[in-house]
C-alpha cells in the first residue's frame, strides 16, 4: 500500500567546520525557511550565528541522543513541520545523517511518505587539510577514535590496516576526558607502520575562535605533552609515506600529499 504522502519534510544539514563563511548558501536558505531547528545545544547556537531565528522552535538535545533526536525529527515532519536537522561540518561525516536514515530503516513506510534531504557541508579534515596545504590529496580514510558506539578492538584493527595500507587518516573524535590515554595507543599502532618524520596536521577550532593549525611529526606525537593538546575539538591528519614537507620561514610548513605514488 502507497503511503499517504505528508506535507513535512525533514532536511539535514551540515554547517561547515565553524565560521559563518564556510556555511553554504543553500544550507543558510534552508535554516531561513525552516520551521523548526533540531540538534545539539552547542551546533543550534552555531546556526544562530549564522542565521538569526526568526521564531523557529528550537529543539536543543544533548549529544548523546542521536537516535531520538532523529525520530523526533521525523515526527515533527509527519506533523507538517518544515524541520531541520543541524550536525557541523559535513552531516554524513559521524553525524546526524546516518542517524535519519537509520529511524528510516526502522519505519520504512516514513522513507516514502516524508521527504528527507541531506545536504553537504565542509567536513573539518577538508578544512583543516587546506589550512595546511594539500595533505589529503592522494588516496586517504576517515576514522573515528571514540568508542561510544563500536569497540576499542575494532578501532584497534581499522587502525592496523589503514597503516597497512599506507593510506592518510583524519582521526576525528581523537581524545576526550573520559578516553584521555587511547589516543596514545592509537598512535602507537600508526608507528608501527610509518615512520617517525611521518608529517601530522592538528587542527584544533578549525574556522572557530582560537583556530590553531600546527604541523608535527608523527614521533613527536607520541610524546604526552603534544598529545595534551589533542581533544575533542581537534582534527588529526597522519600522513602516509608519500605524505611531503615544504618548510616555510616563520609559519608552519606546507603538508601535501603528491599527486602519483609509486608501486
Ligand atoms: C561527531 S564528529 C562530527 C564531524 C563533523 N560532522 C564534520 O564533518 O566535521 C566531531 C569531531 O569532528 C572534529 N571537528 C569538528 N569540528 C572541528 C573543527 N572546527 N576543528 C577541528 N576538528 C573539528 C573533531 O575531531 C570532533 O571531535
């Protein structure tokens, strides 16, 4: 049977790293014209620097509530409501993106009655990668280092293989309060593979207030007072070991990563 179509329409979006400017056009268009703001306390008060609320109802939830943020979402679409979903960055990056289609996977019939849309914005390793030159431009990966929703054990042997591989990685999510001492096992086991004159980008507040953008090397990083400036608000690019220095006086250096690599 056909669902009957609503007339809410759920639109997730991502608002780019921080600073208003890297905020797409479009997605500030959809912030105007929605009817309701849906996300984290911390994102919806970065959209409200972006776009002045003009009487949306603001649904602010913790960061921990993906799953019912989500539904609620939907909910308030079948509803009528015009609803955005806000994530930073990119929406399909660790985001809410996944966590909407994961409630349309549970309620299929919503999948088809609700129109969703998911639209892009500039994930931090993309912002903090330019800060630094061109570190990601040859093959690389993403990886999450929380382990809030998979295992250590799996982060461990993702890690392994990345290094096996000789890929890049942006680790996201590198060091919290809570997890203070696996970041250090996880460079433990990239050192495995690479080399200690390995460059490694940090980016911390890329676009935000007190942005710092520093450039490493992969044995400095296994030392604790570098790893101290590692937390939740920072983007951490380990190189391959293609991945090249430009040395450059009075700034960091350039890090990029050639466009052919041989076999
Ligand atoms: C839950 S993930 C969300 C990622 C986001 N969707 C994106 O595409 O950038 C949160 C992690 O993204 C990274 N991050 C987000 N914004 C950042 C910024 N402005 N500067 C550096 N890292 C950032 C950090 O690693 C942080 O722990």
């Amino acid at each position: 049977m056909t669902p009957t179509p609503v007339t809410g329409r759920v639109t997730v979006v991502g608002l780019g790293p921080g600073s208003p400017d890297s905020c797409s056009p479009e997605v500030r268009d959809l912030l105007e014209d929605a009817s309701d703001w849906v996300g984290y306390g911390r994102y919806l008060d970065l959209a409200a620097d972006i776009v002045e609320p003009t009487g949306q109802a603001m649904h602010r939830t913790n960061n921990r509530v993906e799953a019912e943020r989500a539904r609620h979402a939907l909910d308030l679409a079948v509803e009528g409501g015009r609803v955005v979903v806000i994530s930073s960055g990119d929406p399909g990056v660790f985001a809410m993106a996944s966590a909407v289609m994961e409630q349309l996977d549970a309620d299929r019939t919503l999948a088809s009655a609700i129109e969703v849309t998911v639209h892009a914005g500039i994930s931090a390793a993309q912002a903090a990668a330019a800060r630094a030159g061109a570190p990601l431009g040859h093959d690389f990966c993403v990886l999450s280092l929380s382990d809030n929703l998979k295992p250590w054990a799996l982060i461990e042997r993702r890690l392994d293989a990345v290094g096996a591989a000789d890929l890049v990685v942006a680790l996201y999510n590198p060091r919290s309060r809570h997890r203070p001492d696996q970041f250090g096992l996880a460079v433990d086991v990239l050192r495995r593979h690479r080399g200690d004159t390995t460059p490694v980008v940090v980016g911390r507040s890329v676009g935000r207030p007190g942005e710092s953008v520093r450039v490493v090397t992969l044995g400095q990083l296994a030392e604790a007072d570098v790893q101290a400036e590692v937390d939740m608000a920072t983007v951490v690019i380990v190189g391959s070991s293609q991945s090249t220095t430009i040395e450059r006086a009075g700034r960091e250096p350039w890090v990029y990563a050639p466009r052919s690599h041989p076999d």
